[in-house]
C-alpha cells in the first residue's frame, strides 16, 4: 500500500485541518517546503490540495502548487476547485499527474466525461468524500446529497479510472481512527484502486487498511503531529 503525504494549502500556507473547518488544526508554514521534506523521507507521490479554491470553486493557490510541481521529482496529485475541464486542463499542463475531481464528478457527469476525453482516466482521481451516513458530501462538504459512496463507486467503476479516493469526513483531522469496515465492503465490490483519508492515527491504522485490500492511504494530521513516521510507515506497507 502507497502511504502519501497530504500538503494542504490555504491562503498561501500548508495547514491541517479538523473536520475541514478554517481555523482548526494546525498552520504549518511553507507549503514548498513541506512538500520537499516528505520527498526527502521518500514519498513515492504527493496529494495537493487548494483548500480554498474548494470554498471559492476556482484555483486560489495555483501558483504555489506550480512551484511545489516544480520543485519536487515525484508525481503529484492535485485537487480543490476543479470544476471545469479548463481548470484540469491547467492543472495537466503544469505537471500534475494526477487530477482529482470531486464535486464535479457528482454533481457534472459531463465534466468529468470532458475530463476523461482530455487526459484520459489513466489521470483522474474521482474524490468520493462521504459521512457517517455513507452519503457522498460535496462542495468542500458543505453540501449533502442521497448519493451513496457505495453506490457511486460502482456507477463509475468501469470508466478506467486511476483511483477513488474516499475521504471519511467525520473523522478527517481529528487522529480518530478509520473506518476500515467500508473499505473492505469498498475493495470488495470495485475494479478501481481505493485510496483512503479521514482519522489515520498510527501505523497500526495504515496496516489495518492495507490488510483490505486498500491502494493507498493520505497521511496528514498523523505526520504534521509526529504521530507516524513516514520512512517507517512507507517500509511498513510497500
């Protein structure tokens, strides 16, 4: 399994937020640097993310994730704000491996379809975020829907695409656990890779995912607290 550093970026900065409320967490400095240090105790790949431009549904902090694209030898996946397919377009043409669509994927089928004939799936991450009722949330979660994650990871799984990743948002930042038991119902039932966000506290959590079958997991609040190591974490799933 893929242990992947998060480096999410509000106003500039590299943050960690509780339950992704503005003003919770940690403010952590330098997004570039963050990036180059993870990089350094061997991440394989990054997770990006643009807080901001997922409130304001526009890139905010694009210039700085260009840099960070420029800076570091290893792929990087983007996401926040990405609803268009002129906004992946940007994104492809700096450099990011990977797009990941999320709001647009659920609520613009044809985006996404738009995406997909641009870059092909190979490139697009579908974010399946999702809550304590296993219903997809939106719009940098602020909004719900009656969609299942179940439901819908079935609906797209014969698109090809590069992975799902699948934010428990009741737990995200908070170092309370995974939900390892919709994992393994998830990995069960689709084609497509599943990555893994939300609570991871230790390596006792990342083991207990990739034990599902999970592909990879995001690491956030866990590394920025010192609570996993990344080198032994890394060692420990590959």
């Amino acid at each position: 399994m893929e242990v992947i550093p998060s480096v999410d970026i509000s106003y500039g900065r590299c943050v960690k937020r509780v339950q992704g409320v503005e003003g919770t967490g940690l403010d952590l400095g330098d997004p570039v640097k963050w990036a180059l240090r993870w990089e350094g105790e061997g991440a394989a790949r990054l997770h990006v993310v643009d807080l901001d431009g997922a409130a304001e549904n526009r890139p905010v902090n694009i210039e700085i994730i260009r840099k960070i694209i420029r800076e570091v030898s290893i792929p990087v996946q983007v996401g926040g704000g990405v609803r268009s397919a002129e906004v992946a377009a940007e994104y492809a043409e700096a450099g990011a491996r990977w797009i990941i669509l999320g709001t647009a994927a659920i609520e613009k089928p044809e985006i996404l379809k738009e995406v997909w004939s641009n870059v092909g799936g190979e490139r697009i991450i579908v974010a399946l975020d999702y809550n304590e009722h296993g219903k997809i949330v939106t719009r940098g979660w602020k909004a719900k829907t009656e969609r299942t994650l179940l439901d819908e990871a079935v609906r797209l799984d014969r698109l090809g695409l590069a992975a799902y990743l699948c934010t428990y948002t009741p737990l995200e930042g908070t170092l309370g656990g995974v939900d390892f038991e919709t994992m393994k119902k998830l990995v069960e039932l689709v084609e497509t890779p599943v990555i893994y966000a939300g609570g991871i506290r230790s390596l006792e959590d990342l083991l207990a995912l990739r034990d599902v079958g999970v592909y990879g997991a995001v690491v956030g609040m866990a590394l920025y607290r010192g609570e996993v190591d990344l080198r032994e974490a890394i060692n420990l799933c590959r």
